[in-house]
C-alpha cells in the first residue's frame, strides 16, 4: 500500500474569468463558464478544504515523524540492547559449551576413576569393607568375601548382622571409638586356620571432609609373621653362634671403624673384653707393621667401596701375641644405602696355618725329592688311570702332562708290553702293590729302555686308598749287565772247565811224571796271572803285550837294550789266553833257566805282527828269538812238557801252528794263532 502526501501553497488568484466570460463568452459559453466556475468554487472549497486537512494531516505528520523518530531512536537503542543481549547470550552459551564440555570430562574422569578404584580394589586383594555412621555394610571388596560371609545383598545390613571367619570381637567398638575420636585403630589378629591379619581401622571422609563413616583394611601378613619369626629364630642362631663360636671372633665397627659390638667370641680370641674394646679403633688389631702399610684403612676403604674386603693376616691379641686370621670385613648399610657400619668375622686359624706351613714344606721336600730323583715319578688311580707325572716323566717321554694322564702314559711304552703292564695293574689290586718291568721310550734318540715300575697305595687316616704312587726306574743297564753277568758266568764255567782241564793236564803231564811240584806250582802261577789279565780287562780279551809283559816281569827279568818285545795291539779271546801264557811261560823260563835270560850276553827279541791267511782270516804271528847263548847239549837232546805244549797243544787247543827250533846260539820259535 502506498501513502502520498499532498502539500498546497498560498499564492495570487487568476484573472477574474467572469469578466474575461463577459466579453467574449456566448450564451453556451457562459452556462459552461458558469458551470466551470461553480466547479471551481467547489474545488476551491474542497481545496481549501484540503488545504485545512492537508495542514492539519502536516501537522499530524510533524507530530507523528516526531513520534516515529523517537520511536526509531528507542528501535535503535531496543536493537542496540538487544545486539549486547545477544552477544551476551552467545557468550553465555559460549560458557555453557565449556562447562558442558567440562562437564562431560568430569563425567568421563569420574567414571575412570570408579573403573580404577573398583579393578584398584579387585586387584589389590586386600580384603576391605567400608561402614556408615551407623556400622553398616556400604561397600567392600571381592578379598573381604575370605573373612565376612558378604554378599551384594549385604550392603546395608549392619556389620554386626555380617558372621566372620576371624575371632575380632572388638570390630565394631574399634569402629565407633575412630567415628568418635577420628584416630585410626591397627591391630594384629591370628585366624583359626592360622592366618595372621593387620587390621586397620580408618575414618571414612568425604570430599567436603564429611565423616561419613569408616573404613577397615584386612592386611594378610602371614608371610611377613613367617618371616619374622624365621628372622627371630635366625637372630637367635646368630646370637648363639656368635657367643660359643669360640674360634670364630665376630664384632662391628662403626662408619669410622670404631668397635661397636665386642662379642664374646671376639673375646676369647683377641683377650679384650667388652669394656675395653668398645670404642676403640678396629686398628688396635692390626699388626705395627700392618699398620705402617696402612692395611687397616684400605680394608674399610675397600669394604666401603666393593661391599666386603678379604682378611687374611697376623693380628694382634691383648698379650702381645699374634693370631692368624681368616676372614672378611663386610659394609653394613641402611636400606637407603647409607652406611651403618661394618660386620667383621674372622676364624683363628693359627694352628692350622702352622699345619699348612709345616705340610707345605712337607710337600716343597717331597716334590724337590721327586723332581730330584732320577726316577720316574706318577700318581695314578686304582685302575691305573695317571692322575699326574713329574717332569722327569716328561722330560724322558716327550709327552706333555696332559698327553700322559687316564690311559696316555701307554702311548710311552712299548706296544708289545703294554699288556704285561695292564696285567700288572690288575695284579696289583689283589697283591697291595705293583712291580712290573716294561720298554718305555726315551724321546731324545727313540730307544726303548727297560724300566722297572713300582708302585704302592697311598692311604687317609681311614685307610681308605686315595691314590697311588709310583716310580719307573731305568733298568736297562741292569739287565744289560745281568745278561752280561750270564754270559760271563757261562764265559767263567767255560773257563773253569778249562782251566780244570789244563791244571788236570798239567798234574798229569808235570807231576805224573815224577816233575818236582815245583814246576807244577810255577805253571799255576802262570796261569793265575793269565785269569788275573782277564780279570783286569774287563772284558773276555787280553793283549798280547801284556801276556808277555806279564810273563817276564814274573821273571824278574827287567826291560833292557838286550830285551825287545814289539808289535801291534792284538787281542787274543779268552779261550786262547791260557794255552797262549802257557806257551810264553814255557818259552820265558827255559830262556831264563837256559837261553838268553841266563846271563848277560844273551838277546831276547819278542815280536809280533798280524798276517793273513789263505782264506783271507786274521792270524797272529809270533816270533821268540834268543841270541848269544851258549846251548848245553843236555839242553838240545832233552825235550819236555814245555815243549809239547808248544808243538802240540796250540796246534790242538786253538788251531796253532809252531815252529819251534834250537839254533847255534839260542832257541828260535814261531807261533801262528787264528784270532777269534
């Protein structure tokens, strides 16, 4: 819909129309002029009229753009209220937002805090009720169900109401004396089964501090009451041990070493009683010589830093005296780890240091005894398994003593006697000791030598056979020498038969004859200085040289220009020895007697050399010439027992042959031998 507004403004009248009609207005004309006029008085009377209205409805419309301006300035400052309204509001809801949403966490957090305090309560297993003002039943958890026969349904019911598995007549009066007086209420109760409880008795408050009631713990401490009873018991052992362990000394220290506990122990080993001890530094013990070294702080430093420090020294008693002490020194520390002191324990053990000093220099003389030995020293078990070998062991093997232990030392002897040893050492069971000889190898050229193995058991004071100990002795020389003892024994009877033979001979051929013992006599002698050159050898071998020195030194015939005896170094074999100083004997006394020996200007040349044969075998050749002697004819014509022996009995006896002839001034004889 729309208003328009009409506004008329006073001016000047037109010209007088009437007159203007009158002029030149015709009838027709002037009805319509007429007409005209009386429309226009009554438009001006309607306008007028309007005029009137329209000022009036200015007026209105003044008043009422006054009215509609005022009421646009309250529009204005209702709006302007209205924005602050809501921006008011759009804070408010803003604030609403955040506390709802704060709100929601807090709802959120509660109920996490229930989930938390119920899985606490169920995985705590700590039995726990929770009571009212009026001791009833308003929660509890699953762990309380072992003491109170509580189920849901129980909540509300008085505690009283509640039967219990345990014997706490006082439950309900400890509660109403911590609602009373706020303070908590603990006590130790046992069940019939045994069981021990720390029951705590707690006011219950609420956020705002509210006494709402209270709340009871049910602790099980059984295992902490075993513990301290074991812990007792344990003390009291402790307590025991430390005053009757008389060869024990036990005492503390303080941080600063300073005796603390001085127990009787400690007493009857070092002399100083409590009273004199305590107090004292841990240092009066110490030896001067210790202390000069400073043993005794880095001991404690030790202790302190590593939690325990070896003691092993001479300490000193109250007289003066030293004890020896085994022991340790121990840190004894809060359970902050603060330092509380330290435990120090040590055992006398004085008498038997001196039994290991003594047994250690028995057993330094015992193994500079074994290594010193030229002997082969072992240990082995019953069996014969080697526990240990000297060096001598391996130095004459080569085996290492790993190499040599169980069953190794074998490998060292000869395959062919390693059975004859085992045999041995099953022997030895039964015999209580062990003699065996076997080859063992010697690593320095690989021989096998004869050793003689000896062994006997070696016993506790149960006489119980810990082990065995042995010894292998080199034997080879030995049996070397007792086969050579065989062979000179046979060598000997051989010899004895045939110096049997030859003195049976000589009796016959010398006194059997009517010779006078005399004779008989000088070619025993011969034949003793024979076996005496045999004896002297050594051997089963004598010199030419030295038969023939031999034979004419028994003639006290003296070495001269008229004498010479020459020739190589020939050994005749004992078998020849006899027959050979017969021949020169008989040769030595006709020259004395007859020949060139008689007197002084006789010559004797005694020469020797060695010759072939046809076979290309060895012979000796003897030449005995005498010169410048004047024969006897009796002397020529006689022949006797001296010189069948050289014409007969070498070429019998050992295969001889001789030329035996008396020329114008002496006698000339040549005596070939084979040489054995």
């Amino acid at each position: 819909m729309r208003s328009f507004v009409v506004l008329f403004k006073d001016g000047h009248a037109p010209p007088d129309l009437e007159q203007v009609t009158a002029v030149s207005a015709s009838p027709d004309q002037q009805a319509y002029i007429q007409q005209l006029e009386a429309e226009l008085r009554e438009t001006r009377e309607r306008l007028q009229a309007t005029a009137e209205e329209a000022e009036s409805t200015s007026e209105e419309l003044k008043a009422s753009n006054e009215e509609y301006q005022s009421l646009n300035e309250e529009l204005q400052s209702a709006n302007e209220e209205l924005q602050t309204s809501k921006e008011e509001l759009q804070s408010l809801n803003e604030e609403l937002t955040t506390v709802n949403g704060e709100l929601s966490l807090r709802v959120q957090e509660l109920g996490r805090s229930n989930s938390d305090l119920k899985n606490f309560l169920e995985s705590t297993q700590i039995a726990t009720v929770f009571l009212d003002n009026e001791l009833r039943v308003t929660n509890y958890t699953p762990a309380v169900t072992e003491i109170f026969h509580l189920i849901e349904t129980d909540t509300g019911r008085p505690i009283g109401h509640i039967k219990s598995r345990i014997a706490y007549e006082d439950l309900q009066s400890d509660a109403r004396r911590v609602l009373r007086t706020l303070a908590a209420v603990e006590r130790e109760i046992e069940s019939a089964t045994g069981s021990h409880y720390m029951v705590r008795v707690l006011p219950y408050r609420s956020v705002d501090n509210f006494i709402a009631g209270v709340v009871i713990t049910f602790v099980d401490i059984t295992a902490r009451k075993r513990v301290e009873t074991a812990l007792r018991e344990s003390q009291e052992r402790f307590r025991l041990v430390v005053e009757n362990a008389q060869d024990h000394a036990i005492f503390t220290t303080d941080p600063e070493d300073r005796i603390a506990d001085w127990y009787p122990s400690a007493e009857a080993v070092f002399g100083w009683s409590a009273e004199e001890a305590v107090g004292q530094s841990g240092s009066i013990l110490f030896t001067p010589e210790d202390r000069r070294q400073h043993a005794d702080e880095k001991e404690v430093e030790t202790a302190r830093r590593e939690g325990s420090a070896p003691n092993v020294r001479w300490h000193l008693r109250k007289d003066g005296s030293r004890v020896f002490i085994e022991g340790t020194t121990t840190a004894l520390r809060q359970a902050d780890g603060s330092l509380r002191g330290f435990l120090k324990i040590g055992q006398d053990t004085t008498n038997r240091r001196k039994i290991d000093e003594a047994l250690r220099a028995s057993e330094m003389r015992q193994r500079a005894l074994i290594e010193g030995i030229p002997q082969l020293v072992w240990r082995a078990d019953e069996e014969g398994r080697w526990t240990w070998a000297s060096p001598q062991w391996m130095s004459y093997t080569g085996q290492a003593l790993e190499e040599s232990l169980e069953s190794g030392w074998l490998e060292a002897v000869h395959p062919e006697d390693r059975d004859v040893a085992m045999q041995a050492w099953e022997q030895a069971g039964r015999d209580g000791f062990l003699s065996v000889e076997y080859r063992v190898r010697r690593a320095s050229d690989g021989a096998w030598l004869w050793h003689h193995t000896r062994s006997l058991p070696v016993r506790n004071i149960s006489d119980r056979t810990v082990e065995w100990l042995g010894t292998s002795t080199d034997v080879d020389a030995i049996r070397q020498l007792h086969a050579r003892q065989e062979i000179l024994v046979n060598e000997l009877q051989h010899r004895s038969r045939n110096l049997i033979g030859v003195v049976t001979s000589l009796a016959t051929r010398t006194v059997g004859r009517g010779s006078p013992v005399e004779s008989f006599t000088i070619r025993l002698k011969a034949l003793s200085r024979a076996q005496a050159l045999l004896s002297q050898s050594g051997s089963d071998t004598v010199e030419v040289r030295a038969l023939v020195s031999a034979e004419l030194a028994a003639h006290a015939v003296e070495a001269s220009t008229r004498i010479t005896v020459s020739g190589p170094k020939v050994l005749l074999a004992s078998e020849q020895v006899q027959n050979f100083a017969l021949a020169v004997h008989e040769l030595t006394t006709n020259a004395v007697k007859y020949g060139a020996l008689k007197g002084e200007s006789g010559r004797l040349s005694v020469t020797w050399e060695l010759i072939s044969d046809e076979a290309g075998s060895e012979r000796l050749a003897l030449k005995w010439i005498e010169s410048g002697v004047d024969l006897q004819p009796e002397t020529v014509t006689r022949r006797g027992y001296g010189r069948e022996l050289i014409d007969q009995a070498l070429a019998y006896a050992l295969g001889g042959r001789t030329d035996y002839a008396l020329g114008a001034d002496g006698v000339r004889c040549r005596i070939e031998l084979p040489l054995v």
